[in-house]
C-alpha cells in the first residue's frame, strides 16, 4: 500500500500548474511506496488561488506561506515562486521539518544558494531541485550514453537557449507575469532563467565547469515597471554567451537570449566525444541523434533515435512503442524519482547542493560579463 504525502504547493503560475499535473499523474503510471495528496495550495490573492485549488483538486487554501508552514499536516512543501523568495521560504521549510521541491534557480545568488544547502542540511530535510530536463527521456538516455563511455573522451559541449518573446521595447517589466524582466524578483535574466537549465544539464551529462569567459547584453535598458508605474533602469541581461573549460578538459560553447525572432523555447544541445556525437533539442524531445564513427564506413551517419520504446529510459511506464510522451512528463519523472527516493531513504538528484554547483556558474558568468575577464567557478 502506498502511503499518503501531504503536499503544500506555493505559487499557482506556469509552474504551480506544471507541478500539479505531475502530482496528480504520477501514480497513475508509477507503482510507488507513496502518493501526493494535494492538501494546500497557497499563493497572495484569495479569489486565484481558490480558483486554482479547486480546479487542480488541493483540499485548502492559504494567503501567507509561513501558515502553510506551521501546518502539522503537510509533509512537503513545493515552492514555484519567482526567485527572489526560494531561499525565505526554503530556508523556513526546512527550519519547520518539512521536506522541500524548489523551483530553479536554487537562489538569487551563491552565498544564498549555500545559506539554503546549508539549512536542508542542518534540518535533515529531503530537497529537490526542478531542473526537469534531466528527466526528458532522451535526454536521460544521453546520460546513459556518456556514462557508459559511448562518446569515449570529450572534447566540445555546445548549448543554446533561445527566445523571442522580450523584444518589443513597450513589454514592462516587473508584478505579474512579468517578473523575471525586473532583477529584483529574478536575479538576473537569461543567465539565471535559461541558462541555468543549460548549465545544470551539462555539468550533470560532462562534470563540473572550471573557468570561463562571458559576455551579457541588456538591449532595452529602460521599461516601465508595472508596479510603480515609472520608467526604471532594466537590470537583466537579455542576452549571454559564455564559453568554457570544463574539469575534464573539454570546451564548452553556450548562448542564451530572448532577442532570437522566431524562437519561442529553442533549448538545444551537442556533445562531440572521440568515437561518438550525440545532440537534442528541446522542440523534437522525444528524438535524440547520435553518430557513432564506429559504425562501418558506408554506413555511417547521424542517427535518430526516436526514444519511445519500452527499455528507453522511463519509456516502460508510458503508452506503446512508438507513442512519444512531452514536456510534462518531465515533471511526472521527477516526483516519481522523488518519492522513490524517499522510498528507500536516498537523496534524489538534483538536490540543493548539486543545484548549488549551477548556482556557482551562474555567478561566474555574471562576475565574468561585469569585469570583462576569465573567472574561476568557485568549488562549491
Ligand atoms: N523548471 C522549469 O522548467 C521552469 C519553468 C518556468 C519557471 N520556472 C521557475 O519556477 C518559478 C516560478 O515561475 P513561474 O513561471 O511559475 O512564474 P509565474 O509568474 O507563472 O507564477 C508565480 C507564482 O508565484 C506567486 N507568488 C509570487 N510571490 C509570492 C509570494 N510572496 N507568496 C506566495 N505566492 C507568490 C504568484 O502569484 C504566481 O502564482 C521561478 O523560480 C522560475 O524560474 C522553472
């Protein structure tokens, strides 16, 4: 029998929804040691969050987070909420016992990424990060392949995360919806919104970034700001590149920006090892291409795996051979690994502090662009 798993969710945006879903599915397509229940949903407005409730099935509602946290009957507690209150939040959750899910980035910043591991620890809290993408099927099985040695040594890691959505020079930034433009609420902006899933991807698929040379453009420096009603000075980047050394000596390549037209959510990558190449994009997810040098020369050519049948990664719980499952599923993944984790008393990745090591970069790339040089990433 599974055991229930009371869950407190905050926030009820994109993610709010995303994570929901997952709750909702996940032992549907699972067998697990426990379930989600949906006991509280909490966000600022009454009216929203009841609505949200009771669409998604949550028992309750709260307006404030910190009651939903001197709540006896919640066991966890899953922050989608914009960056700037993951570490209050995550470091009162854990202080309360309960088990946290917070959203990417860890924090706003390393020195407050490492007050939140540093917390979970303390607390002896189970903690999760979403860095979802590990959990796309394919992009698991790239995983599987680089563990396995298929690429042998690797020498090029290459990475994009395009937009296009912030290009008229009338988007506000700032309050709802709009958030991730004012850095007060973000932190930054492609850097610690798309990047950091880039990031987090590599470092898991090629091991730790050593140094690295950045550059960041803020293309529309002024916008209003929904909240205060006045023009106000844009302090996120619009636009990143980096590139990089890793550990194991290879060199990365990354771009990110919400200024590519044409691009809605382009998140794409390529690893050359000596015997063998693989890349992934995020707009075909289900596919992953692959070419082997070995294979015999008149033969030889990119492959596409159309990773959809029952020994792919996670590909057993679904449909059929052949039937492709999406961007959600992603999230299904996540709370399954979790709870199976939990099952067998095992810290499930990406927990804070691997999130952290992202949050290291990220800092680096910030401190790169700002002083123009090559910057260390600090060993977390
Ligand atoms: N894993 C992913 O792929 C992914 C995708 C999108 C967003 N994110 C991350 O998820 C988080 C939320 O992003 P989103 O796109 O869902 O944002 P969103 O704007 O859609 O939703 C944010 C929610 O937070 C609520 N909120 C804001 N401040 C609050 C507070 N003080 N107390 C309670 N509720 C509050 C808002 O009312 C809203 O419900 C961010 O950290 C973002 O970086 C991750």
């Amino acid at each position: 029998m599974s055991k229930p798993l009371n869950f407190g969710i905050i926030g009820y945006g994109f993610m709010g929804r995303a994570h929901s879903n997952a709750y909702r599915k996940v032992n549907n397509f699972f067998d697990l040691p426990s379930h989600p229940v949906l006991k509280a949903a909490c966000a600022r407005d009454k009216d929203k969050v009841k609505a949200f409730a009771d669409k998604w099935g949550y028992e309750s509602v709260e307006t404030d987070w910190r009651k939903l946290l001197e709540r006896k009957d919640i066991d966890a507690i899953d922050i989608c909420t914009p960056n700037n209150t993951h570490a209050e939040i995550a470091i009162a959750a854990a202080q309360a016992g309960k088990m946290i899910l917070c959203e990417k980035p860890l924090a706003m910043n390393g020195p407050e990424g490492l007050k939140m591991v540093q917390a979970v620890e303390k607390a002896k809290v189970p903690n999760i990060v979403w860095y979802n993408y590990r959990r796309v099927p394919a992009v698991t099985l790239a995983k599987q392949l680089v563990d396995e040695g298929k690429l042998g040594k690797i020498f090029h890691y290459r990475a994009n995360f395009l937009q296009d959505w912030t290009i008229s020079a009338d988007l506000p930034q700032g309050g709802a919806g709009l958030w991730r433009l004012d850095v007060a609420a973000a932190g930054s902006g492609v850097t610690g919104d798309l990047l950091a899933h880039c990031i987090d991807t590599a470092i898991w698929l090629n091991g730790g970034i050593a140094t690295l040379s950045a550059m960041t453009e803020t293309f529309i420096k002024e916008r209003k700001h929904t909240l205060t009603g006045k023009v106000e000075k844009v302090g996120i980047d619009d636009a990143c590149s980096f590139f990089c050394r890793f550990q194991n000596g290879s060199l990365g390549l990354f771009e990110s920006t919400r200024y590519a037209r044409g691009h809605k959510a382009l998140y794409t990558f390529e690893i050359n090892g000596e015997h063998a190449s693989i890349k992934w994009d995020l707009h075909d997810l289900h596919r992953l291409e692959y070419f082997d040098h070995r294979d015999q020369g008149i033969l030889r050519g990119w492959r596409s795996i159309h990773v959809t049948d029952g020994d792919h990664p996670y590909m057993g719980k679904w449909w059929v051979p052949g039937l492709q499952i999406g961007y959600e599923h992603s999230f299904v993944h996540q709370v399954a690994d979790f709870l199976e984790g939990l099952g067998k008393g095992q810290a499930v990745q990406p927990d804070f502090r691997n999130a952290y090591q992202t949050q290291l970069v990220l800092d680096a790339i910030l401190d790169s662009a700002k002083n123009r040089k090559w910057t260390e990433v600090a060993r977390g």
